[in-house]
C-alpha cells in the first residue's frame, strides 16, 4: 500500500472516530422544548424521550385537541434540533452534513 494511500486510510479511521465520539456526546445532551407556555418535552440526542410535562392549568377538556398538538410540535422541534446539530457535527468533521460513514 503507498503512503499517501496509508495516509488516507489514518485520516478516514481518525474522522470515523471523531465522529463515533461526537455521536455519543449528542446522544447523551438533552434537547427541551416548551410550547404554549404549558407543554413541554424533553429529548436526549438519541431520540429518546425522558420527560413530558403538561401545566395543570392545560387539563380542561376543552383544551384536549390544543394539548395533543402543542405535544406534538414540541416533539418535532426537539427531532428538528437534534437533527441539525447532528449535521453540524458531520459538517464539522467531515465537510458534508450527511457524514461520510
């Protein structure tokens, strides 16, 4: 194998381990995201969810319809923020934002 072909091979192993070290520190931050003053939902990097909370003041029946949306909005920002700084990261360290591994 040549040099600069070595060369390539340290430099792919190096980016794919920065990436698997960067990958972890996201999955383990946590992403919260409150919508209507009342909801709010919280997410580690990884997608999981680790907490829900609903403001007393929301639980009317007449509010059932309005709760399940703001729910739902808060859950897509939190996925809309891990998946951009999750392309940060590939940006970061490997010029694309899709990654390269």
């Amino acid at each position: 194998m040549s040099s600069s072909m070595q060369k390539l091979m340290q430099q792919a192993q190096k980016m794919k381990r920065e990436m698997q070290k960067a990958q972890e520190a996201l999955n383990a931050k946590e992403f919260s995201v409150t919508k209507g003053g009342g909801v709010t939902v919280a997410m580690l990097g990884s997608k999981e969810v680790v907490e829900v909370t609903i403001d007393e003041d929301l639980f009317d029946k007449d509010n059932k319809e309005m709760v399940e949306t703001l729910i739902i909005m808060a859950f897509n920002e939190c996925i809309e923020q891990i998946n951009a700084e999750e392309a940060a990261i590939n940006e970061a360290i490997t010029g694309s934002a899709t990654g390269l591994f």
